[in-house]
C-alpha cells in the first residue's frame, strides 16, 4: 500500500528577479525520510528549505502537506518580538503541559532557558529556535545548519536525538560526520536541478563525481558531433544547399544545445602563502595555569608547539579553548606559567564572529581597507602575497559576481561571509594560522579545498573546530579541554583521541570528572612522557617523520626523471626552473627532516 507524502512540491517554479533559482521542480518527503540537502554556498538549499516549510511563495506550482502533517522550521535568524525570555520563545507553541520539554532539551543543547532575549548572542537565539523545533517534534522538521553554534557534545546529543525520531527530517549541514550518521537519501541541488538519489550523504561523492563524469563524456562526445558537422558544412554545403537545409539546422541545434549547457561552477582559487619560515619551536608553554571568577580555564599546562604542527583544541562550548589560544599568543597573561615564541612568526587570525569584516562597508571596501594600518577602502587595487591584484579579479577567483563587489557584506549568506574572510586572510603572507571554527557555512567543495590547503600549508596551524570529520582530516595532535582546568594533549585528530581517551570523553560532564579512562592535566602528562626523554610532541612527530622522509626521496626522484630530460630546457624552460627550485627545496626539506629525525633519535635513547 502506497503511503501517503508527508509533502510534495509540485512543477515548482521560482525567480528572484533574474535567472530562475528553480524551473518545473517536483519532489516529495515520505513519512521516516532522513534526507540530507546538499549544494554549493548560493545554490538555493535554504530556500528550497522555506519553500518547503510555506515560507516562501513560488511564482507557479504547488506545495502541498498532508493533511493534519505538522511541518516545523528550524528559523536561522528568528524573530523573538515579545518575547522577554529565550524559554518563553521556545515554549510558545506549546501546551503549559508540555513547557517540561523546553528545559528538556535545552539541558541536552546546552542553553538557558532564562537568557534575556534582548542580550542574547545569534548563537544562543539560533541554540532557542532548534530547542523550539525539538521540543514541539513535528512529524516533518526541516533543518538548516543546526549543528552551528553547537559544540561536540551538544552535536552528539543532538544526533542521538534525530537517531531515534520517528518524524521524518531533511537537514542542511556542514558538517560531514553528522550528515553521514543521520540521512539515508539525499537530495542534491546543482546549476539550478534537484536530483535525487536513496542513499545517506556517505554515497554522495561517488554519486556526484559519476554524474559530473557522465557529463563531461556527452559534452564531449557532442562537441566531436558539432566539429564533425561544422566541417561537412565549410567543405560542401555551397553545392548542396537546396538537399541540406535540414542538417544545416540540426548543426545550429547542436550549438543552440552546447550554448545551453551551464557550467559547472569551479572553486575558489585559494591559497595560503607562507611567509618567512619561523624557527622550528614556535610555541612553548609551561606550567600554564589561569581561572576566571573562580573557574579553572588550565591547571598547569605544558605544550610545545613545532613547525608544521596541526593542533586542534576541543572541548564544551565556554570551557575556556579561546582564552587558552590568546594566551598561546601573548594576548591573554596567564596566572602562572610561562609562553615563549619561537623567531619570525607572521601570524593569520580566522575569527568565528568574523570580527574583521565591516557588516556596513562592501566587500570591495572590507578588502582594500585595513583600519590597523590606516589603508582606507578607496583603491581599486589589493596586494595579495606581494603582487596587486584588482579587487574585482580577486573576488571573482572566490567564486563572488562582479555585481556583489559594490555589496555590504550583511547581505551575505554565512557560507560567503565565510569566503570573504578567507578571501582577506590568503592575501597576506602567514607562518602561523588561527583558525577559530573556520568550517561554519561552507559547503562540501570548498571545505575540501581548504583541508588540501591545511595540509600543503608550509607554517604551524591551531585549530578551534566542532567538526570531528574536519578535525580527523586535518589535525596532527589534539588538546582536549575538559572542564575544571584539565587539558590534555592527544596524538592525531577527533577520532583518534576519542579512542584513547576512551568512549566517555565528552558524556555530558564538565566538572573535571570526565567518564571512561582517568587522564591528567597536561602537565602530569608531559612529566610522564618524559621518562622516554621525549615530549609528547615531540614522540609524535618521531613517529611522522619516516613517512616524511619517504615522501620527499619519492618527491626527488620524481623530479630527478623529469630533469633527465636532455631537452626539457629548451622545449620548456619554464617548466625546467620550476622543477630546479622544487628539486633544490625538497633536498633542503628533506636534510632537516633526516636531521632531525637523528636529534630525537638521540633524546629518546637518552
């Protein structure tokens, strides 16, 4: 027997006053549907989103809910007019009766109920509208990035949540690990089309990379067809112009299809350029200790940080993880301890608030000006890594229209805001980069790029991120901040220190008392580490090196082939300098690596 959708849009069809964002779209949501709602950043998902939920009118085609279906709307900036309390707000669909359930899941999402509305931050009010959805549990949710502002132990109960609803879902996110535990179809919208596929988000790459390879092998085979036939017409179409008409006309058909085709939007031209190589101790903190009102942030922490070194810091949302960078940094003085800085540090911030960006200016104006410097927003130019570039040419490279150029940057979705910051950080020159939740609103293609970029990086990296998929691809150590001033140092990413700490890292505890495996603070850590005569960073490191090591003799060889060439130098002379400096850079690379491989050979024997 045949169910009945939950919702069906019906030859949906919607413009905003220029190219169609969707044309003829017919789709529907069954009852236990775990949908995940992909796209690139400007796409079109959360408009999709607010079709679905009757937000948005379309200008044809129907959207149509079963009867007595209740469909709920995770709200991303929502309107708490009247409101005194972020609770009052969450519970206003509510029953009296039912209140119980906003303190329920706010516990679980980690917010208070009597926060002031009108003091509240964006994630607090976006943490009270996903409290609102959860505890009014309508038969159909619609989820848009509901993971931002949440931290890991917020996500995780969360998705146990979402796990075991009966409601069907369709969920928008960032975040690849959540998406993968949760969805069991997806929908994926691209160049204006929304495919379908019955599989999880897990299947979702291959399924894309085959479509887009379809793809490419039919513009070619068509672009063979209109070469073949556009020849034919140049050498006999004057002797056969009466018989031939009809194909003269399928030949302009073939380019009329050609010309239709949209691209495939590529990605941005990022990059991070490293600027003066800094000394291979870059950070070095000890006996760190620092409490504010009488909560313990760290408790005599040690940490050494290398050139090179990925270190992600995790840990409840207000556990103090920002506080600990500033002090890293020099920004923030701890209470006791001491932070030694390691020579030539150019040093890169990606804020979470995105502080540098002026709302108000454009993005033209955000680019070109630097209130630190005294530079103002009135060139047309932007030096980026040392070279001018026009600002148009550079917004373009990050994926921005020309007509955004002369936009404010509120008018900004999360994902773009989120570029242009990027877009300021990869002009400037940097050996150390501080990425606070850089992974927020981007979509899956840019995400990609920016973890290969972290991973060419040259310079040292201190990452803040609730992303755990994000975290296992990029991160070399982690720094588990617990609660009550315990922060620990685990070698490699989330995963990696959840298996060594154990399954009950991060079940809900904060007060120093964390379950599974008991852990010390870093600094017990770092005591018993050293009976090996080594850090703990720096027995991680000697077991990365080898693997170093073999990649630059392969790297060398590889080169050494390429410059065997006799006539490389004159056929390409270019290509033969590139491959000079890259040989001549991987052999110095690869002497400091064997280098000090041997030094720390030596101390762990010692």
């Amino acid at each position: 027997m045949a169910r009945t959708p939950l919702l069906q849009l019906s030859e949906i069809s919607l413009t905003f006053g220029g190219d169609p964002v969707f044309a003829g779209l017919s789709l529907v949501v069954q009852p236990g549907d775990r949908v995940a709602l992909v796209g690139r950043n400007g796409s079109g998902k959360s408009t999709l989103m607010k079709v679905m939920a009757g937000l948005v009118e379309t200008d044809s085609g129907a959207c149509v809910a079963a009867p007595g279906t209740t469909v709920g709307y995770m709200e991303q900036d929502p309107t708490m007019e009247g409101f005194a309390t972020l609770g009052d707000y969450a519970a206003s669909g509510l029953d009296d009766s039912e209140a119980y359930k906003v303190e329920m899941v706010a516990e679980g999402l980690k917010f208070d109920p009597a926060g002031d509305v009108a003091t509240a931050s964006g994630g607090e009010r976006r943490r009270a509208a996903l409290a609102k959805l959860m505890a009014e549990a309508p038969e159909l949710m619609l989820l848009d990035e509901p993971t931002n502002h949440l931290d890991i132990e917020a996500i995780a109960w969360l998705e146990a949540e979402l796990k075991q609803t009966r409601a069907g879902f369709v969920l928008i996110s960032h975040d690849r690990a959540f998406l993968r535990n949760l969805t069991r179809a997806t929908l994926w919208i691209d160049r204006g089309e929304v495919r379908r596929v019955e599989q999880g988000f897990e299947h979702f790459e291959e399924w894309r990379d085959k479509i887009w390879a379809d793809e490419d092998m039919q513009r070619h085979k068509l672009n063979r067809k209109i070469k073949a036939e556009a020849r034919w017409a140049v050498e006999g179409i004057s002797a056969r112009r009466k018989r031939n008409q009809g194909r003269v006309r399928a030949l302009q058909d073939l380019r009329a299809e050609r010309s239709g085709q949209i691209n495939r939007q590529g990605t941005a031209a990022m990059a991070f350029e490293g600027g003066p190589t800094s000394g291979k101790k870059v950070i070095e903190a000890a006996g760190l200790i620092k409490a504010f009102d009488g909560k313990s942030i760290v408790n005599g922490f040690d940490l050494t940080v290398q050139r090179g070194d990925r270190i992600a810091f995790v840990g409840p949302n207000g556990v103090g993880k920002t506080t600990l960078i500033k002090m890293l940094l020099g920004q923030e003085e701890p209470d006791e301890g001491t932070i030694k800085h390691g020579t030539n540090l150019e040093i890169a911030v990606f804020d979470q608030a995105r502080a540098q960006l002026d709302g108000d200016m454009t993005l033209w104006d955000n680019l070109v000006s630097d209130p630190s410097m005294g530079v103002s927003g009135k060139s047309d130019q932007i030096m980026v890594r040392g070279q001018p570039k026009h600002v148009i040419g550079y917004l373009k490279e990050f994926l921005f229209d020309e007509s955004q150029a002369r936009a404010p940057v509120r008018s900004l979705s999360g994902g773009e805001k989120a570029r242009l910051l990027l877009a300021k950080l990869m002009a400037k020159e940097s050996n150390l980069l501080i990425l606070d939740e850089p992974t927020n609103d981007l979509d899956i293609e840019t995400l990609d790029l920016l973890q290969d970029l972290l991973g060419e990086y040259e310079g040292t990296a201190l990452l803040v991120s609730h992303d755990r998929d994000f975290l296992d691809r990029v991160a070399t150590a982690t720094v588990a901040m617990e609660g009550n001033g315990n922060a620990v140092l685990y070698a490699g990413g989330w995963s990696d220190y959840r298996a060594q700490r154990g399954a009950g890292a991060f079940n809900g505890r904060t007060d120093g008392k964390p379950g599974g495996k008991k852990q010390g603070s870093g600094a017990k850590q770092a005591t018993e580490t050293k009976s090996s005569g080594l850090s703990f960073t720096e027995k991680h490191r000697l077991e990365e090196l080898p693997g170093v090591i073999d990649r630059l003799n392969a790297e060398i060889a590889k080169l050494e082939v390429l410059l065997s060439d006799p006539d490389l130098f004159t056929a390409n002379p270019v290509k033969f300098e590139k491959a000079t400096d890259a040989l001549t850079a991987r052999a110095i690379a690869l002497e400091e690596a064997e280098t000090e491989w041997l030094q720390l050979e030596e101390k762990a024997a010692s």
